[in-house]
C-alpha cells in the first residue's frame, strides 16, 4: 500500500507540475501574440516593456514559416524537433507553439525544476519509505498480535482442559463484544453439555458396579458354601469354574468403580508423595509374586528423593497395574522400575517431572496396539483377554491425567515393553 501510494504521489505530483508549466507556457503565449509586427519583417514591438514582464526562465521564440528564427527573448533554447502546435518536451525544454500571421510564436521553458522536484521526491522516498514500511510492520504487527491474544488464550486454555480432560471449567470470555466472545461463549455452551455427558456416563459406570458389587458377593459366598456342602467331584468342578467366574466378574466390578471414582478425583488427596519410597513399597510388595514365576524385579532409586503431589494410595495403585501388566506378560528375564527426573520446556517454562518407569523383557507391544493402550476394555491379542478385563491401562491413565501428568508406552530397541508415568513435582 505505501509503494503504490508512493508511486501515485509521484505521477500526480508530475502530473500538477507539469500542467503548471504548461499554464505558464500559454499565459506567456497569449501576452506575446498580440505584440508581433510582420509588417516590417516577424518581430515583437513594444520589446523593452515585454522582457520584465517575463519570468527569468521563459523564452518566447518566433520563427519563419521554413523554421529558421526571427528573433528571440530570453535565453533561448536549440530545438530539434520540426515545429507543431501545441505542447511537447524538446531536449531539456517543454515547448508550446502557436501559429501567428507570418509564422511560428513559441514559448519553452527548461524542464530542469520539474525534474529536481521529482527527483527530489524520489530522495525522499528512499530515505521515508523504509522506515515507512518498518513501522508499518511493528505497528500492524503490534496491532494484530492485539486482535489475537484472545485467541491464544482461548488455544491455551482449550489446549490445557484437553491435557487434563477437565470440560467442567469453561474457556475465559475476551471482554471485547466481538465475533471471538461469540465463539468462545458457543465453545463453553458445547463444554457443558459435553460435560454433562461424561458426568452422566461416569454417574451411570460407578453406580452400575456399586450395584452389582453386593449380589455377585452374596453369588461368591452362596457358592462358596454349596461347594462346602458338595460331594460329587463333577458337581465340584462345575461349582469350581462357576466360583472363578463370579470372582473375574467382582474384579471387573470393582476395576469399573475403581476407574469411575478416579476419573471423577473421588476420594483423592493432594500431598506431598515420595516416588523412591511408593516404589520401593509396591515392589516389596509384588516380589513374592515374580519370585514364583521366576522372573526378577529390578528396583532402581535415584540418590535424591522425587516428591510429587498428589494421591498415594492412587499412584500405587497405577504402579502396581504397571507391574501387574509386566508380570502377566513376560515370561522370562526381568522386570524394572526405575524413579527418575525428567525437564519438559512448555511455552519457554522449564517444568520437572517425577517419572515411575515400568520396563520387561517381554515380547514388546505390537504397533497397531500402541495409540489404543489406555482405551477401556482394548486388548491387544485376543489371547489376552483369559488374563484381564482391559481395564488396567484405563484405570492407570484416569489416574495419571487427574494429577495433572502423563502416561506413555513405547517398545524397547532389543525387546521388550516400557511403560513411563510423569508427575508434575511438589
């Protein structure tokens, strides 16, 4: 826009130069014609009054019918065109001509002053426009970024309820009445009624298995004692496998309350967690159970303790999900869980992390398997669902996400699985 404004500027500014020369040119014209004599050869009369009546660089110029001069005023110019009525640039000159009786009336003046002027502009230009353009660019730039902090606020803020999955809280309103509160009112219409939902579903999960909690445990204590009263071994067995069913389907019910009050931070506690002294606890705790599958539980501790916030009981029960998982599935070698630090950079901020790390030297997870881990009730191989509910992971993830960090699985280079969970620090 300042390029083009520029260039207009200059062309109407020749334009207006121009046009006033040309004023200046016929004003000199209509003074001089009634003055010529060719009675007694082309001349003016009455030459000493019109010479200070002319400006200093005005030439007037009379010439013969054949082109040759018959006299001249003022500093006059060489011409190298054949003459012609009107206006026209000639060399350095602009020239206006006229034909009188007897021949040729002209007026010229150097174009000089015009082309200073413009050139003058020009300098200008050079020196302005750049600076022109510069501030142009910070104003605009201020300005936009202005107009658009609400909108990276309401990115920010939408961004930070997707990590930690909490619709409940809506997006901040710009306080200006434009298109972008419009939005953001219609995005928080859309939270609430999302939330709603996922309030209604986790409502319906945790009463559904608080309900059939108390009837599949009177069913587990009702045939409990018929297997004490039972004496015919066939009968025996078909109480023992009905017995065991009852007893996955208190554990499904009890992982779906579980994962319900979790997702819903029923219950949990805000303090300070030590991950070195959890993790030492949970694998004391799981050891006799590696020991009799003959794998090894590998416990490594940082020098420093890792204090996190949040809820122990709940952590421990993710870590001992972790490690449930690492025992099901490998069947030789050794198990691992480390307590480290991690640093993430967010939005120019350095944040710590506290990480409990699970890794096996199992057959790894298939790739397919690895964006729907954490989904409730996905199981990766169709042999895995004689070995649990698939509510594990979901239970882990629900539980890492309400304190505010982050679970990942990846595979191992040489084999093997590695689940890590992050815990913002106290």
């Amino acid at each position: 826009v300042l390029g083009v404004s520029g260039v207009g500027l200059r062309l109407g500014l020749e334009r207006i130069l121009q046009g006033n020369l040309e004023t200046s040119l016929h004003d000199a014209l209509s003074l001089a014609a009634p003055l010529i004599h060719a009675d007694e050869g082309l001349r003016f009369s009455q030459e000493g009054e019109l010479v200070p009546r002319l400006p200093p660089d005005l030439a007037l110029l009379l010439y013969h019918p054949d082109g040759t001069r018959a006299e001249a005023l003022g500093r006059a110019p060489t011409l190298a065109t054949p003459l012609r009525a009107g206006c026209y640039s000639d060399g350095g000159w602009q020239v206006c001509a006229q034909r009188v009786p007897g021949g040729w009336l002209v007026a010229a003046k150097p174009l000089e002053g015009l082309r200073e002027s413009l050139s003058a502009l020009g300098r200008v230009f050079l020196l302005v426009l750049p600076g022109a353009v510069v501030l142009a660019l910070i104003l605009g730039y201020g300005l936009a970024a202005r107009a658009l902090a609400p909108v990276g606020q309401l990115t920010r803020a939408a961004r930070e309820r997707s990590l930690h999955r909490v619709w409940a809280d809506p997006l901040p309103e710009p306080r200006a009445k434009d298109e972008l509160r419009d939005l953001s009112r219609a995005f928080n219409g859309l939270l609430k009624t999302l939330a709603e939902v996922i309030e209604s579903e986790r409502r319906f999960t945790q009463d559904a298995a608080h309900e059939l909690r108390t009837p599949l445990t009177a069913l587990l204590g009702r045939l409990e004692q018929a297997q004490e009263a039972n004496h015919d071994p066939e009968v025996a067995r078909l109480l023992g496998r009905t017995q065991q069913s009852a007893t996955n389907l208190i554990r499904l019910v009890e992982k779906l309350l579980q994962l319900a009050r979790a997702e819903a931070g029923q219950g949990l506690l805000r303090e300070p967690v030590a991950l070195s002294a959890l993790a030492r606890e949970v694998a004391e705790e799981l050891e006799p159970l590696f020991q009799a599958k003959g794998l090894e539980l590998k416990l490594e501790l940082p020098p420093q303790p890792v204090i996190a916030r949040g809820d122990r009981v709940a952590l421990g029960l993710a870590l001992r999900n972790l490690l449930d998982n690492a025992l099901k599935f490998t069947p030789g070698g050794q198990v691992s869980l480390r307590v480290t630090r991690d640093t993430k950079t967010q939005q120019g901020i350095n944040i710590s992390y506290g990480v409990l790390e699970v890794s096996d030297s199992g057959p790894g997870i298939p790739a397919s398997a690895l964006p729907h881990l954490f989904e409730r009730f996905y199981q990766a191989e169709m042999a895995h669902r004689r070995q649990g509910s698939g509510l594990g992971l979901a239970l882990v993830s629900a539980i890492v996400r309400w304190h505010g960090g982050e679970v990942e699985a990846t595979n191992l280079e040489g084999g093997g699985a590695r689940f890590r969970l992050k815990l913002p620090l106290a």
